[in-house]
C-alpha cells in the first residue's frame, strides 16, 4: 500500500515538474508593449544626434581651412588625423565647421567664399547618403542591433536637415550674407578632390552681410 | 572488489585516452551557407574552407537551400557532431537568430559572413559588406546614367533578408531625389536568376516603356538582361546588379550590364575563419558588425577588378 502511495506520488511529481510553467498566459496588450517597446526609433535616434549632440561637439570638428591646408601637405595623415567612417573603404568622412561670406546662390548650392579666399558649396538640395551621420564618428555600429536600424538614421537625419535646418535658411539667406556653419564633407581617400569642396550642413547661421 | 578496481582503472583509462584524442585533433569548422544555388555564394562558401584548412583546421559545408528550417538542422548537427565553430550565412535575418543562439548556447562562436542576423549579440562576430553605402553610390551613377528621367523598374531580393532593403533604401536614398526618374514596378526575384527572368518578362508586358532596371543582386540582373534581350530591349534600357559575381564582371566588359557594387566575398570569408582561429587562440573580443566596404564598378574602372575582387 504505502509503495503503491509513494509511486502515485511520484508520478505525480514527474508530470507536475512537467507541467510546471509549460503553459502560461498573458494578455496580448502586454506582448503590444513589448513589440512596441522593442521597435527602434530612428526619427527620434536622429533628432537628439542633429538638434543636441551636433551642436554639442562643435568643438570636435575641424575648421575647414585648416583640413584643406592639411590636405594640400599630406593627404594621407590628414585622412589619418580627420576623418571617421564606419567601414575601411575608400571613402571618409569629415566634421567641419567655418564661416564664409555667400557669393552665389542657385538650386543646389550655396557657395562660400571663406577666409582663405577658397570657395566651398553648402548643399541645398540634394541631401542623401551616410556623410551627415558619420562624419563626427560619435554614431557607432555596435550601437545598433541590425544595420538596417542604423541606415534609418542616416534616412532619418538627412530629412530632418532637409526641414530643419535647410528649408528655414533658404528663405532667408542672400547673397553677401555672412554665414557660419558646421558640416560633413565625403572624401575618396584615392582620389580626394578639394576645389570646390560639397558640405552637407548640419548647423547654419545668417551672422550678417 | 578487485573487478570494480579494475573497471574504474579502464574507465579512467579509456577517458583519458579521449582527452588526448580530442586534444589532438584539429578542430572542426561548420559552414552553413544559405544557398548554393548561386555561385556568389559557392565562392564564399569554398574561400572559408580553403582558409580554414590553410589554418589547420577541418570543415564541411552546409548548404540550407534558402530554408531556414533546413538550417535549423545543420545548426542542430553541427553541435552534436562537435564543430568547434560555425561560419555562418544566414537564410533570414529575423528566424536565423535561433539557430546563432542555440550554437551560442552550446558554446560554439558564430561569426557570419555577408548576412546579417537581427541581434548584437547571438553571434560572435557579423562580418558584413556595407550595402547601403554601395547603392547611395549606384543610386548616383543611375541618376547620372538615364540624366535624372524616365522610367525603371527594381527587382528586390529575399524580402526577408536586411540586404535586400539596405541595398534598396540606399539606392532610394539617391534616386528618390530625382522626380524625372519614375518607378514603375517593384517586384521580388527572390535573388534568383531564372525568377528575374520570368518576373521581368511579366513586367515588360504592362510596362514596355523602360529606360532601367536596379537589382538586388548579379543574378537578377543578369536574368532581367536575358528577358531585356528576348524582348529586343537590351540596348536601350541600362541594367544595374549588385555582388560582382564573375558573369556580371564578363557581361560589364562586354557592355551589357552597366554596372555592378563589388562586395568583397573573399575578404569576408577569410576574416570570418581567421576570427575563428583568433577565438580558439583565446581572443574573446570581437567587433560585433564589421561592414567591408564595396566598390562600384563600372566599364570605365573594370580593368582594376575580377570576379570577386580586385586584380
């Protein structure tokens, strides 16, 4: 009798341990948040990187005479001292800042005559590519769970330099105006060109003509 | 007593001898490539084997035939085989991620190659080609190309792979800017070659008027050009491919296609293996994405590159 009792009650024990937390249940608003909270937000990623840690790490970019008087001596150290990416290919990125006074403006571009008397284009127009989100090297792959994630931000930022901080200079800014900006700049380390150099802004003000 | 002495004493015996057995023999490296059935990923495939046995070690290939449950079943063979590490490209970024994190559970290091899994950390190490940047690159070439207008059609790849949309939201990034240049249909080819074909046939059908064609890879591409070619097309519409697999190389030489992003299989693969190696040395720390840049190439730059990589 007592064997029979002790064998119950160790099939019992088998089939409880089992059993134990094989089936539970929660409710599907729970799961909603989890998703929810788990889904990245690229829009707000890039909003704090542009509108808060740009601004922030001014001090961090190169002023733009100095990187083309350091590319005119040895682009290869200036590459080495200046630039970020996040892949070893040919092409770099750099975060720039200076001032300039407007000596043209058309679709696309508004050129800058800076105090070395070089001219250099603001983009205006067409704002697309990773130079806005890895020319100051504080955004990081490894920050990111997929690559697609990090690709959104590059999207993310280009939109909002578009409306941000593009759309509200171009109705103002005229020729003469003084102007101070900070920027990325995409350079192939092969073949680098610096006359006339593109810059992607990232911060822009009318100081005065 | 003496029978159980001496069993212990053979038991020990024959234990210790499998320590030694298993100290001493080379380890063992899985590669379990999503699909064979593309020769970008045989070339991958057979250069992380070469490299591994240049490293001394022993490795077989899996090949998952885009079936990720079928992976599944290489993961689980692998780690009750006894493979050491698993070189891995995955069949889905989202439901391969079970198969990395079983293996890690195993305590067997994962490290992809080209494709990426959705998760920092259920693999070792991600070894990726930057896609994205590749085609923010093409996107610029195919605007310059068609001078910003007309129409043109994108064949996606695996719609379930991060490549896929890396490579078409960076072509998108650059093209989109250009309301002259008009998508007229976007479809899956499933990266195969024979289904580009069918589905561009298909489009060609309702959309006859086109100027260009952007593929997620070089086997589309090459399948849409035979439809563009059956359709007495060929000349006048411009195709674009990604990978720089050695039938798009030929076929840019010879002005069919006119360009192509060169990843750089062979320095994946052999980074993948060498991390290996690396791991069972004792190193631990890895990059957890490291993206290899990719070059476009095009008729005017062909002369640097071959199938693959550059000359």
């Amino acid at each position: 009798m007592v064997q029979k009792i002790i064998k119950y009650f160790l099939i019992l024990l088998f089939f409880g341990l089992l059993l134990y937390n094989a089936v539970y249940f929660k409710k599907i608003s729970e799961m909603q948040v989890l998703k929810i909270e788990t889904v990245f937000d690229a829009k707000a990623y890039a909003k704090t990187y542009l509108l808060e840690k740009i601004p922030a790490a001014k001090k961090e970019a190169v002023a733009v005479a100095d990187l083309l008087s350091a590319m005119k001596k040895d682009s290869k150290k200036a590459f080495t001292a200046f630039s970020h990416f996040q892949n070893e290919g040919d092409m770099k990125y750099f975060f720039v800042k200076g001032e300039g006074k407007v000596t043209a403006i058309d679709e696309e571009f508004v050129t800058l005559k800076i105090a070395s008397g070089t001219e250099i284009k603001l983009a205006i127009q067409y704002i697309f590519g990773n130079t806005s989100r890895d020319c100051s090297g504080i955004i990081s792959i490894d920050d990111f769970s997929n690559t697609m994630d990090l690709n959104n931000v590059s999207e993310e930022i280009n939109k909002l330099i578009k409306s941000e901080i593009v759309a509200p200079f171009k109705t103002k800014v005229q020729k003469g105006d003084r102007i101070s900006f900070l920027g990325g700049i995409e350079l192939s380390q092969s073949e680098p060109k610096t006359d006339k150099l593109e810059i992607v802004p990232l911060q822009l003000e009318i100081n005065s003509k | 007593m003496k029978k159980i002495l001496l069993a212990l004493v053979l038991f020990a015996s024959l234990t210790s001898c499998k320590k030694s057995d298993k100290a001493e023999e080379p380890k063992k490296i899985a590669i379990v490539v999503s699909t064979l059935n593309n020769p970008w990923f045989v070339f991958l495939a057979e250069t992380a084997a070469k490299k591994a046995k240049e490293l001394g070690y022993e490795s077989k290939i899996f090949d998952s035939q885009n079936n990720t449950a079928l992976e599944s079943d290489h993961f689980e063979n692998a780690i009750s085989s006894g493979y050491d590490a698993i070189l891995f490209n995955p069949t889905d970024a989202a439901g391969s991620v079970a198969n990395a994190t079983k293996a890690k559970e195993a305590g067997i290091p994962v490290f992809c190659m080209d494709r990426e899994i959705n998760s920092a950390d259920a693999a070792t190490s991600q070894i990726l080609s930057d896609s994205y940047s590749a085609c923010v690159q093409l996107g610029k070439l195919f605007v310059e190309t068609l001078d910003k207008k007309g129409n043109y059609v994108e064949l996606l790849g695996i719609v379930s792979d991060n490549n896929t949309w890396n490579r078409s939201k960076g072509f998108h990034s650059s093209v989109d800017n250009y309301p002259g240049l008009k998508m007229v249909a976007q479809q899956s080819a499933d990266f195969d070659r024979n289904k580009a074909m069918e589905v561009m046939e298909s489009i060609l059908q309702a959309h006859p008027d086109i100027d260009g064609v952007f593929c997620g890879n070089d086997a589309m591409a090459m399948g849409a050009y035979q439809a563009l070619v059956a359709a007495n097309k060929a000349d006048k519409v411009k195709v674009f491919g990604f990978d720089g697999a050695e039938d798009a190389i030929n076929s840019i030489k010879e002005g069919k296609l006119t360009a192509t992003p060169m990843q750089f299989p062979k320095i994946i693969a052999d980074t993948a293996a060498t991390y290996a190696d690396e791991y069972f040395k004792g190193k631990k720390d890895f990059p957890k994405k490291l993206p290899i840049a990719v070059e476009v190439v095009t008729k005017e730059n062909i002369d640097k590159y071959i199938a693959y990589g550059k000359k």
